[in-house]
C-alpha cells in the first residue's frame, strides 16, 4: 500500500465533525433572538456565575467567588437537561447552543478556578503553572468531547470538567483548619492532580439521573456554609 493509499485509509476512518447550523443568508437568525431560547438564557447564567467567580477572586473574596463558581456548575448542568424536555427546539438554536455550552464551561470550569488559584497565590509566578494546566485540560477535553461525545455504554473519557470546580469548594472549607503554607498546597495539588485526571485515559460513567438531585443539594450546602462565612467573617 502506497503512502498515499495509507494516508487516505487513515483519513476515511477519522470521525468527522459537522456543523448542522444552516448557512444561507435568509435562513440566519438574527443573533439576540437566540436569548429568546431558555437553555441558551441557562448558559449564560452559568457564564454569569463564572465571571462573577473571577471577579470576586480578583478582590481576595473567596467565599463569594467559591458560591459564584459552584451556581455556574449548577447551571451548566441543567441547561441540558432544560433543552432536551422542549420540544420543537431550532436547529440553530441546538446547534448554536451547544458551541456557547462549550465556550462557557472554558470560563466558569477552568478559567475560574485557575483564576481563584493565582490570586490566593497573591500572582507569584509559582502559580502560574496550576493555573495554566487547569485551562490547557479544560480546552483539550472539551475539544475531545465535542467531536467523540458520551460513547454507546455511557461512559465518557477522563474525569468531567465540572468536577473541579466542585472539588475546589469542598477544599476552600479546609482553609481556617490549616495554616496558610498547608492550604495552598492542599489547593495547588488539589488543582493539578484533577487537571491531569481530566485528560487520562481512564473511561468514567457520565452522570445523569440520580446525580442531579445530588449536585443539586451539594450545591445548595456549600452555599449556606459559605453564606455563614461572609456574614460572620
């Protein structure tokens, strides 16, 4: 077999990306009226949660910006679930929907707790790196997951993004337990250990069903006790 002959096996093989958005001109909806879909509306609430997690970390206030963060989790895990119970959804509206999905969960999955790491870190540049790793995974496995998606047996690769964020609320309990050296190891190691675990090899059962109840009062726990924290700190 010719290298080239080997070149276009390869290629026929190669799972194909493609954009179900229609593209000719008098079928382009005006952008806004994509926030008339609720899921989309979702998203950005999610990409609201995000940003307002880096703003709080950007002022030293980590109890607001862990909430911030954990609520943008939140949301992204129900804009999904909003937009497969709607019937009659555009194809423009999934199509465009899922791109902003993505583009969202680089700012409040990654981007935040990378941002949250720098500045308890007062920006040395050691800290520079776990930031960076998180955003580098982030970007890698979200572009992976948008070409291969959820496989047959419901099982995706690596650990799912939103579980960081997660993890870095439950960490952030342990900061008045240890001293400050202790703490930003606990949160640096924390940071990069998951940002390798998001992109092994190892398959993990995507979680649905039972788990939103679960995440959901996670959520809601985490933020009561950082609720106490900022009204008694």
């Amino acid at each position: 077999m010719s290298s080239s002959d080997r070149l276009l096996e390869a290629d026929s093989v190669r799972p194909r990306v493609t954009n179900t958005a229609i593209h000719r001109q008098d079928d382009r909806p005006v952008i806004l009226s994509l926030l008339k879909d609720l899921p989309n509306i979702v998203t950005l609430l999610g990409l609201t949660g995000g940003l307002l997690g880096i703003y709080f970390a950007l002022v030293g206030n980590f109890p607001a910006a862990v909430i911030a963060m954990l609520w943008a989790v939140l949301f992204d895990w129900y804009d999904g679930t909003i937009a497969r119970r709607i019937s009659g959804r555009s194809e423009i509206a999934k199509s465009v929907g899922g791109k902003m999905d993505s583009l969202v969960d680089i700012i409040s999955l990654a981007v935040c707790p990378a941002v949250i790491l720098l500045s308890y870190g007062g920006f040395s540049p050691w800290f520079f790196p776990g930031a960076l790793v998180i955003v580098l995974a982030g970007v890698v496995r979200l572009a992976y997951f948008d070409v291969y998606g959820v496989d047959k047996d419901g099982t995706i690769a690596g650990l799912s993004l939103d579980i960081t964020p997660l993890a870095v609320g439950l960490v952030f309990l342990f900061e008045t337990l240890l001293n400050g050296t202790a703490f930003t190891a606990l949160l640096y190691s924390t940071i990069v250990v998951l940002a390798a675990m998001h992109v092994a090899s190892f398959r993990m059962r995507k979680m649905v069903g039972h788990w939103y109840h679960i995440i959901t009062a996670y959520v809601l726990v985490l933020t009561i006790i950082y609720a106490i924290i900022l009204a008694t700190g």
